[in-house]
C-alpha cells in the first residue's frame, strides 16, 4: 500500500484528540481533499499518558473505507493525548502514508523528553519507547505558512497539501473538543 509522491487533490487524514480531562480521550480523524473537502470523519479513544496513539490511529484508518484513498496524515505535534507520542516511523509503515507534523512554534523535543523523565518518576511508568521515538524523530523541519512541518517529504509534497492540512486539524480539533465537552472550545 506505499503511495511514492503526494500530488495536488491527495486525500489526507488530519487527527487530533480531545481535552484530557479524563483516563480516556477520543481520537477524531478528518479524511478531506486539499480543496478542504471533506470526506469523511473516523474517531478512536486513545489513554491519556498512554502509548496506543499510533496502534489507534493505524486501526482506526484500515477499519474504514478511506484506507487506500489517504496519502498523507496531518499531525499537530508528535504527542496527542498528553504523552501519547506517535512512532512516525510505524505509523507511515503501517499505513503506507507520508506524515507531517505541523505546529505553530518550533517543535521542542528536549522539553517533551524532560516531560516524559518527570512523568516516569511521578507514575512509575516506562518511557524508554516514548524517549527513543523522540531520539529518532524523522524529517526536517521547516517553516512553511506560518507552520513548522516535520516531514520525510520533499518540499513541492508539502507545499501541495500544507494549507488543506492545515484547515482539517483545525476541523478535527473542534469536533474533538465538541464531542468530549458538548461545545467547542479553543483553537489549533
């Protein structure tokens, strides 16, 4: 299922989670053109803290009628649901997709390494998988429409659906936060 290239009209998955206000989360992934049509709406729950992100988001897109159609997932950060980090890497293997990963200041791995230590102190938990993802956190990153992306992509890929995933994130963070709250609330 390997798709070589992303071109203009490329169908992309953009996921975000609701507010961690409780052990569980929902996970909402908006399927949409880059004309920002939207296609589809997929949800999942992930933990809090947890280490399901990226099994979730690969089941929740092979379980649906968008699995051969997405060629790119739009992430906001490499960490949902707190410290739920995604393995990048598993995620485009598993899914056969390009990921980006797009947030609006520089992404600051080391404070979310220091984030997860105080985490393993205070719960106990073990975090070596999670730190190692962040060791090898694929890409380049660069500034491109006031976002900064993370991606393995060249250039002219991202450029082609940067804006659309954009627009879908921002989509998924609002259903999210509607579903978990009953209202809307904040912004990408």
């Amino acid at each position: 299922m390997t798709h070589s290239g992303v071109k203009p009209g490329a169908r992309v998955l953009a996921v975000a989670c609701g507010p961690l206000d409780k052990r569980r989360t929902i996970l909402v992934g908006i399927v949409g053109r880059s004309n920002t049509t939207i296609e589809g709406v997929l949800s999942s729950k992930v933990t809090v803290d947890g280490t399901d992100a990226t099994s979730s988001m690969i089941t929740m897109l092979l379980r649906s009628r968008f699995k051969d159609q997405v060629r790119v997932v739009a992430l906001n950060g490499i960490a949902v649901a707190g410290l739920n980090v995604v393995d990048v890497d598993k995620l485009e293997a598993g899914l056969g997709v390009k990921v980006l990963i797009m947030a609006k200041s520089r992404p600051r791995t080391p404070k979310l390494a220091l984030a997860l230590k105080a985490f393993s102190k205070k719960s106990g938990a073990d975090v070596s998988g999670r730190l190692a993802i962040l060791k090898n956190a694929h890409g380049n990153t660069v500034f491109n429409d006031g976002m900064y992306v993370q991606s393995r992509c060249v250039a002219g890929e991202i450029a082609a659906v940067l804006g659309s995933s954009r627009e879908l994130l921002r989509i998924a963070h609002i259903i999210a936060s509607g579903l978990s709250s009953g209202e809307s609330s904040g912004r990408m």
